[in-house]
C-alpha cells in the first residue's frame, strides 16, 4: 500500500528539544525517528486490481507493486543491560493508488474511476533490542525483535459511468490485527559524546488482515466481500535518533 510519510523534520525537532545526559552520566534512554520503505506481499489486493477490475473491464491500473510504501516511525528505549533494550515502537501511514480511464461498454465508452485508499494505517509494538557487541563504540550493531498489533482503515470506490450508466461499488474495510517483526541494523554516532546516531536497519514483517467487509453498489458482486491486507514482507528503514 502506498503510504505517504508525514513530514520527519518535526518529530527531529522534538528530540532536539530532549534534555541531554548530564557529563559523565549514562543516558538510559534513546529515541529514533525514521522513514521505512516497504515491500508488503499484498497479493489478494493486486490480484483483485489486476484480474477482478482490469481483466474485466480491459483497464491498467497501478496495483501496490507499483509505488513507493512509506511509512514514518519511531522508537523509544530504555536500557536494560550493556547488551539489551527494549520499548516501544509506533509507525502510521497514509496513502492511495487512483486512475480514470475511458472503457469500452454495450452502451457505449464510459469512465471508469477506481480509487483504494487508506486513510489510516498504524502498529503500536513491544520491541527488543540486542547489541552483540555491547552498546559502547561508533558503530554498535543490532538485532531487533517486535510484536504487537496494527490497525487499517481503507476505502475502495469504482464507478462506471456515461450518459446511460451510472454504476458503482464501495467497500469500507478496517479492523485490527497481530503484527510480528524480527530485523538487524546498524547505529553510527555521530559525536565523541555519543549523543546523536544515525540508524539504518532492514527487517521482515508478518501482519495480515483477512475478514469479510460490507460492499454497496450496482457493481457489488455480493453484500460481503473478502477484504485481504497482507502486510507480510521486508522493508528497510533510515533514521536518527539521541540518547538522553
């Protein structure tokens, strides 16, 4: 699903604004912010774009496979152990792939619209981290472990109209599911102080939400219809954070 990160420079500014360590004291907590690209399988999605809506009606739209899937994120932990930490991780996208095109139909060309869009996709996780090489150092490897849920909200319309057709579908579809994430990555810090980081990871997800969701309109194949997110699938993220 495409999702359209809000902007990162906001959430930077916040943890600009976090009281430093005081010399010489550790600083048992750290947060990061991050953009994360993904590659969800989504595979009932496109196969409902590609076969349901373009094999029917000859049209070409975009299925998921075809733009970016950003979402923005962030951590925050507290340290355990020169080798462990753990806390909270939160991501929240938004997005959408859309086209109109003009169709062939028994009463004539007509405009076929379609849009899925999801207005709100978002995953509250515990996660753990465990640093191989211990925490002190530039560089301190990672690996990352997570669980917790995701919530989705999502509209799909498509109308076909002209000056004899006026026909439609929507399907409404939300609801919360169990997401999962096991992942490595990378700090750099950026200062002698230790203060600032730069954080690159990759990590692989398994999310899916599958239930039947209400569908309206002339061109509804049934009042319910199988509604399939598949989240599941890697993705890489780019990040800084602080410690205080």
């Amino acid at each position: 699903m495409k999702r359209d990160a809000a902007r990162p420079l906001a959430l930077a500014c916040i943890l600009a604004a976090l009281p430093a360590a005081s010399q010489g004291v550790p600083a048992p907590w750290s947060a990061t912010v991050y953009l994360q690209q993904s590659w969800p399988k989504q595979t009932e999605t496109n196969r409902q774009i590609t076969q349901d809506i373009n094999g029917t009606f000859g049209s070409h739209f975009q299925t998921w496979d075809d733009v970016a899937n950003l979402s923005l994120g962030a951590h925050l932990f507290r340290e355990l152990a020169p080798q462990w930490k753990a806390g909270l991780e939160f991501d929240y996208s938004s997005g959408r792939i859309h086209g109109t095109e003009t169709v062939d139909t028994l009463a004539g060309p007509a405009a076929l619209a379609f849009e899925q869009k999801y207005s709100t996709y978002a995953d509250l996780l515990a996660v753990a981290q465990f640093r191989p090489l211990g925490g002190e150092g530039r560089w301190v490897p990672f690996l990352i472990a997570a669980a917790g849920l995701a919530y989705e909200k999502d509209t799909t319309r498509l109308t076909l109209r002209n000056a004899f057709l006026n026909e439609g579908l929507q399907v409404d579809n939300d609801g919360w599911f169990p997401m999962y994430t096991l992942g490595l990555g990378l700090d750099v810090y950026l200062t002698e102080r230790r203060t600032w980081y730069a954080e690159l990871g990759a990590s692989y997800a398994w999310a899916r939400l599958k239930h039947s969701a209400p569908a309206t309109g002339t061109l509804a194949p049934a009042p319910t219809v199988t509604a399939d997110t598949d989240s599941t699938g890697p993705s890489v993220w780019l990040g800084i954070g602080r410690r205080f």
